[in-house]
C-alpha cells in the first residue's frame, strides 16, 4: 500500500542520505497504493483497520488492468500540484513485487512517459486467462519500448525468491531480443532487506 516503503522500505531514509552524499539527485517520490485489494493502507479506508482480503471479486480489480491503464492520472495530478520537470528523461518508475508487475505494464504500455524503469522482485506474467489491453501483446510492447531508448531498465532480485525463476525466464526473453537492461542479484528471498538494497542501488543511477 501507499505506507509500505516508508514504513517498512525506509524510503526517506535511504534517500536522504543518498541526496546527502552527493550519490542521488533531489527527486519527488510519489507512492501510490498499488495494492489492488485494498482501498488504502489500513487504517486509512473507510473499512478502518481490518486485514488485507483476497476476495475473487477484489482479486478482478487486478486482472483488468484498471490501475496501470489510469496511471497517466496520477502523473497529470502529481505535475499540476507539484514543481516537477514534466518530461520522459526526468521521471522513473519502480516498484516491488506486485508494483514491479505495475511497473513493468505501464512503463511498456505508456513508453513515452518514463525513461527509467525499476523492476524488484517482479511479478511478470498475468495470469494466462486474463484479459486486458494493458497485458495484451507482450512482445510488441517491449519492442516498442527498447526501441525508444529507455535510459535504465533495472532488474533485481534475490536468489531465493520464489519469483526467481519467473525473472530469470523474463531475462532470457529480453536477451534474445537484444534488449539492454542492468541485473542486480543478491542473496535470500522476497523480502524487505533486499528491496531497501535495490532502492540503494537503483536510486544513484536515475536521472544521471
């Protein structure tokens, strides 16, 4: 949800001394609530605070692409409100787990919008039976955006994360295609200590 990297991946924290060494450059972070099956963050809905469900009707929300087809809202109202520079080459998107899966499908779907893109521990592939134009055409998406240059395509993962095999497969699909990317691979599993150290390393490589 939209507190988990600043409570959890220590998000300030970690930029604050990258800005403070001179090895990242002042950014806007926007963390949205990627988390499909729930409104906010707990405590913070109208549910109040009650335990993250898995319902199969909640469970749609994620299957229909609804959240990564209305990005470009998030980023107009972010631009409106905020004194960013509102181009390609000076935003990034990242996420980890289910937000690398938003993140690679927006960045792919919208590949004018982002020129850096952060995939930690990534869920890949929707599932098969799915259907919506965000997933649809997997290979025409990619080639469309690696055709465009982006300026970091950054996976990570650890060795023993249960999507390991999925990323591994996915860096095989973009080394036949001859599609430039940056792998990072550590130790351990799907877990926060790894996502702290990929947003320390990815950090100092973005708007460079």
């Amino acid at each position: 949800d939209e507190e988990a990297w600043i409570a959890l991946g220590r998000t300030s924290q970690i930029l604050d001394n990258l800005i403070a060494q001179g090895k990242a450059k002042p950014m806007i972070v926007v963390m949205t609530n990627g988390n499909a099956w729930q409104d906010a963050a707990a405590g913070e809905s109208p549910k109040g605070f009650v335990a993250p469900s898995m319902r199969p009707d909640e469970r749609a929300k994620v299957a229909e692409g609804a959240f990564e087809l209305s990005f470009p809202e998030i980023v107009k109202f972010v631009e409106k409100n905020f004194r960013t520079l509102a181009n390609k080459k000076n935003r990034a998107i990242a996420g980890l787990s289910m937000g690398s899966f938003h993140s690679c499908n927006i960045s792919k779907y919208y590949p004018d919008m982002f020129d850096y893109v952060g995939l930690f521990s990534a869920a890949i592939m929707p599932n098969k039976d799915v259907k919506s134009p965000i997933y649809d055409n997997l290979e025409v998406k990619l080639k469309t955006q690696f055709a465009k240059k982006p300026a970091l395509y950054y996976i990570a993962i650890g060795n023993k994360d249960f999507l390991f095999q999925a990323n591994n497969d996915y860096r095989k699909m973009l080394d036949e295609k001859g599609y430039k990317y940056e792998y990072y691979e550590t130790g351990e599993g799907h877990i926060w200590k790894n996502w702290r150290i990929y947003l320390t390393e990815f950090a100092p490589k973005i708007f460079k």
